[in-house]
C-alpha cells in the first residue's frame, strides 16, 4: 500500500471540481428520485380509472354552470 493520500498529488481547483461534479450528480439523484415518485403517483391513479365503470367517465361537466353565454358584438 502506498503512504501517500490520493488527495495530495491534485491541485484545489481539481477537488473542488470533483466536490462540486458529485453534488451535481448527487442532486440529479434526487430529483430523479422526485420525479419517479410523481410518476409513480399519476401512474397509480390512471390504474384506479381504468378500473372505474365507463358511466362514470360520461358525466356532464361539473363547470357548466360557470359558462357564460355573451351576446355576440355588433358591428357599427
């Protein structure tokens, strides 16, 4: 085995380099982690839809009642 450290031979720049690439992979981990889990979710509730009888897609929409109907503009 060697005495030396792995560290000693690198110049600052560099372990700070390395330093800063491993946090940006550490924090692409866990955003991918994120996006896994939001997935996951969506994922699960397009199965619980698939499993819901056909009628109850076919519903009327629950916003008609905010729909206003404007007179259309005259043109002078």
């Amino acid at each position: 085995m060697s005495d030396e450290y792995l560290y000693e031979g690198q110049s600052r720049v560099v372990r700070l380099r390395v330093w800063a690439l491993g946090q940006m992979v550490w924090g692409a981990f866990m955003a991918g982690i994120g996006v896994a889990i939001v997935g996951a979710i969506l994922l699960a509730i397009w199965g619980v839809s698939m499993l819901l009888p056909e009628q109850s897609k076919q519903a009327p929409s629950p916003y008609g009642a905010l729909e206003i109907s404007q007179p259309a503009a005259r043109i002078v």
